[in-house]
C-alpha cells in the first residue's frame, strides 16, 4: 500500500510507483479538457539523455567538419553574469539595500524575464491599473487609521517605505486582481529600539493536508476567506516613525513623518502583532485554539455543531458540519476586519483544490508549469523516475554550477513536495548539495524536473472510507549518504486509504546496522504519530485503538518491543529507547 495520486487527464489512480489502476468512474474535473503534449521516452533514451554534459550554448563548438550545430534536447536556462555589477567584498544588508540603484537598470531587466509585474513606482506609475491598485492600499491604510502625520523627535530615524506589486491569479491562471503594497524597509530597524518579539506561528501545511482529509471523510465542504491589509489589523507596541510614501508626499507637508499607530507591512513585528489580533478574536468568540497547532481553532456548540478554522498568515480555511455556523462566522469577520469572501476553497497557498462528490483532489500543475518554465525545462523530455536507479552523488569542495541558481531550483522543488510526495526522496538528496553543487548535482535536479513533466498533473485525492483509521509507514536506507555515512529516515501517515503526512531526512546519527537505522527511523515515526493522535483527539477524531507503523526490519521491530541490550544495541542512544515506553503502553 503507497500514497495515492490521481491524474484528472489520464483518469489513473496511482498507489505506488509500479502498479497504475485505471479509475472504472468518470471524473467531471475542468482539467479533464487538457491533454498531454509529450510521450513518455524509453528508459534508454532517458539514461542516455540524463548523462548528456549540459554545455551552454554560447560555449558550444560544432566538431570539425560538420556543418550544422549541435542539438540538445533540454533546454538551458538564460545565464548572465553579473559579476561587473556586483563589487566585491563583505558587505551589510542595509549597505546592499542602500546602493542596489546602480544596478536597478539591470536588475529591472533580470526580473523581468521572469515576472511582468513593475519593478519601481515610477514604472508602476504609467498605468492605470497599477495607480488603481495604490490608491486602494492608500484607502486602506487611512481607513484603518495606521499613522498619522507629526515632526520627526531629535535622535530618531524614520524608516523608508517602498511599494510592492503583484499580480493575484486564480487556480486557473486567470487575472483576480492587481495588488499593490506599502512594505517599509524593515531592514533598517533595531531590535530593542524598534522591535521585540516577532515570532507568529503559521498553520503546517500537514495540518491543512489532515483537514483536507477529515472534510473528505465526513462530505464537509471548505471555505476560504482573505483578510484585506491584515497586518495593518496589528496594534503596535513600539514607538516607530516611517518616511511618508512615494505619490503620497501631502502638499505643504513634506516635513512630515508618519508615525505608526497599527502595524505595516515589512515591519519585522508586522507578523506577530497580527496574529495576536486574530488570536485574541478568535478566543473572545468561543474558539479553543489547539495546544499541539497554534494555527488551528475549534468553536463547539451544545447542539454537537462544529466550526473548524485554520490561519495561515492572512488566508484562513474553515469547514464544519453546520453551515449556519459559517455564515454566523462570516458576518462576525467582516464586521471586525475587512474580509474577501473566496468561497469554496479552490487555490490555498499555490495548491488548487478541487471539491466534488467524489472527493477533494490537490494538485500544484499550475506552479509546475511555471518551474518548468523558469528553468527553461518546458519543452525537455518526461522520464518514468524522479530519481536514476543506483544514483550515487558526493560532495564537491569546488562546485562548478551557480549556487544561487541551484538553491532556486532546490527551493521550488522543494516546495512542490506539498502535493507530491513521489519526489521527497529525490528533492530531499539534492538538499544536500546546495553549497557547492556541481554537473552530478545539476543533472539529479533536472532529472526531477523531467519527470514532473511528464506526471505535470498529478496530484492526490482524499476520497471517503470505511476504515478510517491512523496508520503509519516508516522505512529506512542503511548508509547511502557516501560522505558522512549517515542513513535517511523516511516515513508517512495515512487516513483511510489516503497520505496527508510524510517526510524524508537524512539522520542525524551514523548507524552501525540496518536494524539500527531501522530503529531511528521508526523512533521520528513514533513521535510524529504521537503528535498527530493529539490533534486528531482535539479535532474530536480520537484514535481509541494504537496506531499502526508497519516496519520492513524485524530485528527493529524486536528491539523495539523487548529491552535487550547486546553487543549491537547497547551502544544506541538512549533518546532512541523513546519508542519502547510507548508501544508497552499500547
């Protein structure tokens, strides 16, 4: 038994890399009306394509005698170098900031290969859309009453403010709306004179994941609402005083500084003073905010009704089993803050989600798309794998590929794994590597992006069960890592027949067995089961039976139930023997 993915287009339901079901029911997905462009390469063609030495084409040199130029399949991302801008040298982030406009001319051109959303207030300035957008956030902030206008005191600086714009899109890549932000250069702030505290919790994303699948499970539906400025909701502690915005200088007052009642955006206690806000609101009616997920909130009422709500940031999910309740819910947040009311949940965090009767699918094919793109690996050929059979990678004290282009290429890889779990184990190993990556590294990382193409639409679907029990795997390589020696601790949890968690680590110990690095692994499994039994016993799904971890190691599984020490064991440490205590109290 694997984690599930289901393919809209091809109408497949995958439980495990080798074995493909096809689904004997229609789906009524919108995607159903796409259809693939590539065919999927033999395993010959794909070895062969894997190990081509990737040349840039400004080096390319045809061979004597021949008198067209070399192809290559993959394409190869636009290199520039800027090493005439950039001076060399230690330098603070505040001295970056401050001479980053003797390159803006360049820089302006780099990113706008990749976004067409201005740079500068001055290019924003010449559309309407844009001078819409900023008059908007102007409204806002006024509205809210986030300044006001006074003489900077003797001794202080005011922080600068610049404005940021993005271009908000739907699950289907359509235009929502134009968004432009006031962010102050939180950069320049001093802790202890500025700020203190700035830690807020977010929601986890395996949190979502579960209630995904409990939604699934019960035929609940989720809603989603956006909280307009959020930050500026935050009430400031801090005496703070920011230069007035570019465009909005008031005549006759250009003397004047804005000092800072609520929260703004770039602020590093922006965050924090914001979740304190909504914490407080949620408390003061009726939620129980969970003691294992600072993010999740619980509002039960004496007839059995029940409202679940999950913050993240600024975007806030909920679902329940009464929808009186969410509309009572609904008109309480738009009375206390300025609220967009999405409706069904269908784009959360760069995931779409689609709700039907047969269940909710997750996918991020949009943000694929858009990897592929940005690497320049659009066109390149699929492969069945993520990661070659027998894939052996070392560190290289002298990497010879961009380290900042391979942690970009690692990051969004990275961040693809919230719906794909078939690539943790690959993303995670080229994880190792960011430092000083070189050609191996590059060519395990576009290997992954080969096979995403040509699974682009893959996705996972949470579908309602009869047994809808916790139950964990966990498994475990011996070694593999052929520079530190070190194994990798893999696992999952399933509800039902469906994935919602699982996560791949190298240790953090060498192991001398595999029953050894058996052991560690189910030991992370264990307390990662345990944590999610206290959720589930929150959210009012208690687990009365124990949870099941299946191991492929017997001796593990011995040393996990009997204390014996031997000539093999006695060595372990003993944070390890945690799993003892709980599976002798069942």
């Amino acid at each position: 038994m694997g984690y599930r993915l289901y393919n809209p287009i091809t109408k497949k339901v995958i439980f495990s890399r080798d074995v493909i079901f096809e689904e004997n029911e229609s789906w009524n997905w919108d995607q159903t009306k796409a259809s693939r462009s590539a065919e999927l390469i033999s395993e010959e063609e794909t070895r062969e394509v894997a190990t081509e030495p990737q040349i840039p084409r400004d080096q390319q040199t045809p061979q004597r005698g021949s008198t067209s130029p070399q192809r290559y399949d993959t394409p190869l991302p636009i290199e520039r170098d800027f090493s005439d801008m950039m001076p060399r040298g230690t330098r603070s982030l505040e001295d970056l900031y401050e001479n980053t406009e003797q390159v803006e001319e360049d820089i302006t051109l780099y990113c706008l290969l990749m976004t067409s959303d201005p740079v500068s207030f001055e290019e924003a300035n010449q559309e309407e859309k844009w001078r819409s957008a900023m008059d908007d956030e102007i409204r806002s902030i006024e509205k809210n009453k986030t300044w006001e206008l006074t003489n900077l005191p003797k001794g202080r600086k005011a922080i600068g403010v610049k404005w940021v714009y993005k271009t908000k899109r739907n699950a289907k890549g359509e235009v929502q709306r134009y968004k432009a932000r006031l962010v102050a250069k939180g950069y320049k702030q001093k802790e202890g004179v500025d700020y203190g505290e700035v830690f807020a919790p977010v929601a986890r994303l395996e949190t979502i994941r579960l209630l995904i699948s409990l939604a699934a499970q019960k035929s609940w539906k989720i809603y989603q609402l956006d909280v307009k400025s959020a930050f500026l909701n935050g009430f400031l502690e801090e005496e703070i005083y920011v230069e007035q915005p570019p465009g909005y200088v008031k005549k006759g007052r250009e003397d004047k500084v804005c000092r800072l009642k609520k929260a703004l955006y770039g602020l590093k206690q922006a965050p924090r003073a914001w979740n304190m806000r909504i914490d407080d609101y949620f408390q003061e009616n009726g939620f129980e905010k969970c003691p294992y997920e600072h993010a999740l909130y619980m509002k039960k009422e004496t007839d059995g009704s029940l409202l679940y709500a999950c913050l993240y940031v600024d975007d806030l999910i909920f679902t329940g089993n009464n929808p009186a309740m969410f509309e009572d819910f609904k008109r309480r947040m738009v009375k206390e803050f300025e609220m967009t009311d999405i409706g069904l949940m269908a784009h959360f965090l760069g995931i779409e989600v689609v709700q039907s009767e047969k269940g909710i699918f997750i996918s991020q094919s949009i943000y694929a798309k858009e990897i592929l793109k940005r690497f320049g690996m659009e066109k390149c050929n699929p492969v069945t794998t993520p990661v070659e059979t027998g894939l052996e990678l070392r560190k290289n004290e002298r990497g010879d590929v961009d380290p900042t282009y391979f942690k970009s290429l690692v990051g969004s890889l990275r961040y693809l794994t919230c719906t794909r779990p078939d690539i943790l184990y690959g993303v995670g190993l080229v994880s190792r590597y960011m430092e000083t990556p070189d050609q191996s590294h590059l060519n395990a990382a576009k290997r992954i992006l080969r096979y995403i193409k040509g699974t682009i639409n893959d996705g996972i679907l949470y579908t309602k069960c009869e047994d809808c029990r916790l139950i964990g795997y966990s498994d475990s390589d011996w070694g593999r890592d052929l520079d530190e020696r070190k194994s990798t601790t893999g696992f999952t949890f399933f509800m039902g027949d469906t994935a919602f968690t699982w996560s791949s680590k190298k240790q953090a110990i060498v192991t001398l067995s595999s029953c050894e690095a058996e052991y560690v692994a189910a030991c992370s499994a264990v307390c990662h089961g345990i944590w999610i039994r206290n959720v589930l016993q929150y959210l009012g799904f208690p687990q009365v039976n124990p949870t099941e971890i299946y191991i492929d190691n017997r001796s593990a599984i011995a040393l996990a139930k009997n204390p014996v020490f031997h000539e093999r064991s006695k060595h372990i440490d003993t944070r390890y023997h945690f799993i003892r205590e709980h599976v002798k109290n069942k």
